[in-house]
C-alpha cells in the first residue's frame, strides 16, 4: 500500500486528503466506494449474477454443433462464455457514462431525461452523449444522437459527442463537438494521464481481485 494525497477542489476551496491506497489505484480523483459501485455490475457479470436469458438460435446452435463436431455440453459452455463476454464489453458503456457523471459539476442522467443525452453539467451549459465506439452507432442511430445534441446546442448549450475508444481527432460539425474519451478525461480530471491511468486500474483490479469482495477487502484501509 501507497500513502498518497488526494486533492478535493471546487470552486472556492482546495481540501488535501492523506488516505492509503492500493499501488495499483491510480485514479485518486475516484474516492473507493464510488469505484466500488462502478465496478459492481462488471463483478457481477463475471461472477455469473447477471447473464443474458434469451433463448439461442437452434439454426446458430445446431450448425456450429455440426460444423465443429462438438457435443451439445461444450457448445453451451461456449456459448455461456460468449453471453458473459458480450454482456461484458456492453456494460463497460455504463461504466464510462457513469464515472464521468461523477466528477464534480456533472450530472449522470437517467433514462428518460429531457435532454435526451447521457450526463450534463450541473449548471446546465453542457450536454454530452457516450459511444463506447463510431461504430456501435449505425446511420440512422448518428443521426438520432447528432439531432437531439443540435436541439440542446441551439438552446445555447455546449454538445458533446464523446467516443471512448479511438484515436478520435477533435472536430466540430454544426457547433456539436466530437472528442475521444482520452480527451474528454483530460478536460474532466484537469490530466492528460488519466484514461492510461484507470485502464491500468481496472486491468490491475480483474488481475488482483476476482470477486466484488476481494476488491472491497483490497479498499478497505482506504
């Protein structure tokens, strides 16, 4: 364990915490319950407490069976590992909306919001909507997200359209502004490090921790 100082900053105030974490906890921006509580659902995707239901194609199931003389046991098992991996690498979209909602001055939306975006600031002179990549947003899907982020631009408001992953150059397309999540991680944390930084952390978590206990147990002096 690292004693580290952590720095709290709002408008008026500066306030140093003295607290002991991790080596491997590189987000000290993020105070442990609340990465806690952004890691949950990822935790319980692996640890098989929240997997997709949904009834398999018996066209898919039977072909693969055929095709790859495999016994109907194994393809379930694979089949179980690809549900795990896909409800995996969706929940990582929430992870990001949620995290950045966290830092101070922004809002985390809820569904429904009529704004129709994802997080916004606390003052409302901003609205961003997160893509994990371009390519989870098809034609028609762009154009929802760029006509409800225009509506809110014309309300006088800054639009942001984020794509977490990418070498996303910044651009600006009828006044909507479109920036990685490396930058937009950058203008949230004050530091050019910090995206580098937590995939360090998380990958540093699912190595140390294969339970959503073990890493409380790994945060508990914090």
């Amino acid at each position: 364990m690292d004693k580290c100082l952590t720095v709290e900053k709002n408008e008026t105030t500066q306030v140093v915490h003295e607290n002991v974490y991790p080596n491997w906890y590189k987000i000290l921006e993020i105070h442990p319950d609340t990465y806690l509580n952004l890691m949950k659902p990822l935790y319980d995707i692996l640890e098989g407490k929240k997997i997709s239901k949904s009834e398999p194609d018996p066209f898919s199931k039977q072909g693969w069976i055929s095709f790859n003389k495999t016994t109907e046991e194994e393809w379930e098992e694979s089949h179980k590992k690809i549900q795990i991996a896909r409800a995996f690498s969706m929940t990582w979209g929430d992870f990001h909306q949620n995290l950045m909602g966290t830092f101070p001055g922004w809002i985390n939306y809820k569904k429904g919001h009529d704004t129709g975006c994802d997080i916004g600031k606390e003052d409302n002179t901003c609205v961003a909507e997160i893509k994990n990549n371009v390519n989870t947003m098809n034609s028609s899907s762009k154009e929802s997200v760029l006509r409800k982020l225009k509506i809110q631009k014309d309300l006088g408001k800054r639009a942001l359209l984020i794509i977490i992953n990418g070498d996303i150059a910044p651009s600006i397309k009828d006044g909507i502004e479109m920036i990685s999540g490396k930058q937009f991680y950058e203008e949230l944390s004050g530091r050019s490090t910090f995206m580098e930084d937590l995939l360090f952390t998380t990958t540093k978590t699912f190595e140390r921790c294969n339970t959503l206990d073990s890493l409380k147990s790994a945060l508990k002096n914090v």
